[in-house]
C-alpha cells in the first residue's frame, strides 16, 4: 500500500456544484495532516489543516478519519478560480533520521467548467 | 517577509555542464527541503536539512549535493547535467512539520539539451 494514495482524477465539474476528495494513508501513527493546493506551473500552497475535530474554511471543509486512515476535502459551491490539483499530505510518525519531512500524494486534478 | 527566494527560475542546460541552484529563506526556519516534479507527476524528495550544518539524502539524491552553512540558504548542486534532470525543482521550508506544514519558493524549471 503506497503512503498516500489519491484518486489522480480529472474530476470536471461545473460551476456551483459540490466535490469531494478522498486520501488514504498507510500509517497509522501518523500524526498531521494538510491538503495543499498547486496551480498549473506553480509551486503547492498550504490550503488547510485537517483536524480530527473536522475543520472548515468557508467553501472548503477537511475531515478526518484515523479509524478508517482517510482524509477528506469538500468542496462547496465550486468557483472557476478552485481549478487546481489539490495534494494530500501527511506527517508520517518520528523514527528516527528521515522523519521531519511531509507525505505528499500526487493528487488530484480538479476542473471547474463554466 | 519574502518567505522562501529561489533563483533562477528558469536554466538551460547543456548535458556534462554544472550549476547551482540556489534557495533561501527569512523566515528563521530550521527545516528546508529540495523536491523535483516531474510533468504530470508528484513531488519527490532529493534532499533536506534539518538545521545548519546538517544535510540528508531524499529518495532521489543521485546527481545532486547539497549544503546548509547558514540557517538561511540551502543551494543545490548539479554536476554533470543530464537530460533525465530536466524537471521542476522546489525549494521549501518550515518551522516544524506539525504546524503548518512548508512554504514552498516559485520553482526554478530546467531543462537540460
């Protein structure tokens, strides 16, 4: 099982419509989590941190499933401007020389469609 | 706060020939990374540091070297460039990986002929 698998998509959606996306992670000590977003020819930008609690950033809510190791983001009320590959990320567990650095998925192609 | 510089943002190289590419931050961060992306593909890991004077190997490190001597810069060095470099390379850093994650600079994209 691959760390940090995403489905690659494309998922095209139309304007206004509401998409979610699925991560799954192998370990189960991990220990944060984050979904970034990249446009197209640009470097990947922190979106938001995903709480066990749930958390919500006005359209964009990320949830947390640590019994079933999957993280989410939904996305509500689709906007042109969301049109990005969204990365999941995770912060596997400390062990050692190696472990301060992130998980990152390949993530996922979103296309909002007029 | 300029976050993380990196320069150039675009090199090409001939095959054999060598440079550095360089990456630096001001935002006092220990941890800094150098990833590669491929078209179409994720983020992989070539090096990283985890304070000044301490370097470690990435899952990609062959034909790349690394050095951190200040807690700001983290150039990258490509000797002996080969086509299979061509690529994007992303500089990043961060305060502690649980808190926020990183700050990526703009991507320096090279293309080596």
């Amino acid at each position: 099982r691959k760390e940090v698998e995403q489905d690659p998509g494309p998922f095209n959606v139309p304007e206004g419509a509401t998409v979610a996306f699925n991560c799954t992670y192998s370990n189960s000590a991990s220990q944060s989590f984050f979904w970034y977003r990249q446009d197209c020819r640009k470097e990947p930008k922190l979106l938001m941190s995903v709480y066990s609690s749930g958390n919500e950033d006005g359209r964009f809510t990320a949830q947390l499933n640590r019994a079933s190791q999957y993280i989410s983001l939904l996305i509500r009320d689709s906007k042109l401007s969301d049109s990005a590959t969204y990365l999941c990320v995770v912060n596997p567990p400390y062990s050692g020389a190696g472990s301060y650095q992130l998980t990152f998925g390949k993530g996922t192609k979103l296309s909002v469609i007029p | 706060n300029a976050g993380v510089t990196q320069t150039p943002k675009f090199r090409i190289l001939k095959i054999g020939q060598s440079m550095t590419l360089q990456c630096a931050q001001d935002m006092n961060h220990n941890y800094m990374y150098w990833y590669r992306q491929d078209p179409g593909m994720g983020l992989k890991l070539i090096y990283y540091s985890v304070g000044a004077g301490i370097t470690d190997k990435g899952e990609v490190p062959n034909g790349y070297n690394v050095s951190r001597s200040t807690t700001e810069d983290f150039p990258l060095r490509l000797e002996l460039a080969a086509p299979s470099q061509t690529s994007v390379y992303f500089c990043a850093s961060s305060y502690s990986t649980d808190l926020g994650g990183y700050t990526f600079g703009s991507g320096t994209r090279l293309t080596v002929v």
